[in-house]
C-alpha cells in the first residue's frame, strides 16, 4: 500500500505543529505546516481577530492537497497539521487520497485558552479560540481516524500515533 496522507486536527493551541513535527521526523517523512500555506490575506485577516469563512478556506485546502500529493510523488509521507475543524473540510482534504489517516488532538476549552495565553503566536490569539471551538465538529470514529487526550505528554500521544500507525 502506498504512503498514507497523514493529517494532526484540532483547534487552535491543541499542540498540532508539535506532534506533527515530531511524527514527521520520527517516520521520516515530510512535515507541512497548515498554517504556512495560508495567503497574505488570510494571515492578515486572522491577525486582526477575524475568523475566516469557508470562502478564504477552500483556496487554502486546495493548496494544502497539492502539497500533500506532491510530497507523495516524491515518495515521503506528508504529516500536515491543519485545524480541519468541520467534516466538509476533512472530506475534502482526502477526497482525492486512497490512504489517509486522521487524528483528531483532543482538549478543553480551558486547557487549551491557558496553553494560548502562554505563548505568542503570528496571528493567532485565544480570542478565536472560542469561534474555533463553536466551528468544531468532531470527527466520526473510523478505521482510519485516531483520537487522543492533549493531557497525555507529547512523547505519550506519539507513542500512542506510532502504534496505531503500525
């Protein structure tokens, strides 16, 4: 079977970037951060506190593939973290990939607005962190999607993802 086209999910401040990354460099494979794939004007809008609508999405999501299936071409895994917050979203996302895999990084509001405010981050504040949570839908349990509690350690939840990877 081919690579799989593995995506990190969840809202803002979940801890995406850092589990991504590592998978990434514990498979070998590519690591494609979300958030550097969105255009000027959708950084611009979130750095003002804007939430962006599905209209400044579907552009992003179509370079997101494109990346995705380059990395493929080139015989690596891509690990993309990327918020995919509604199913539309996610079934768009692999629509076009026969092996994918999703894992959905799982936490409270409150959990997850203390760990925020304690960084510093381009555009992204704790103020959106609600208009993300309100947008979440979470994903439908499934032979190819893996969720798992952000108040496991970092070294606990990769264990866990490697594992489940085979």
């Amino acid at each position: 079977m081919s690579q799989p086209f593995i995506v990190i999910m969840g809202v803002s401040g979940c801890g995406k970037t850092t589990i991504a990354s590592r998978l990434a460099n514990a498979l070998g494979g590519t690591y494609l951060e979300g958030d550097s794939f969105h255009p000027p004007e959708n950084k611009a809008r979130m750095g003002q506190g804007i939430p962006l609508n599905d209209d400044d999405r579907w552009p992003w999501f179509d370079i997101l593939i494109a990346a995705a299936k380059e990395t493929l071409q080139d015989g690596q895994t891509p690990v993309l973290s990327c918020s995919a917050l509604k199913q539309a979203y996610r079934d768009y996302l692999f629509a076009s990939f026969e092996n994918f895999r999703l894992i959905f990084l799982e936490g409270s509001f409150e959990l997850i607005k203390s760990r925020m405010d304690a960084r510093d981050h381009e555009y992204m504040t704790s103020d959106l962190l609600r208009s993300q949570f309100e947008t979440l839908e979470d994903p439908e349990p499934s032979e190819n999607m893996l969720t798992l509690s952000i108040e496991k350690t970092p070294e606990e939840i990769l264990a866990e993802i490697r594992q489940w990877l085979g």
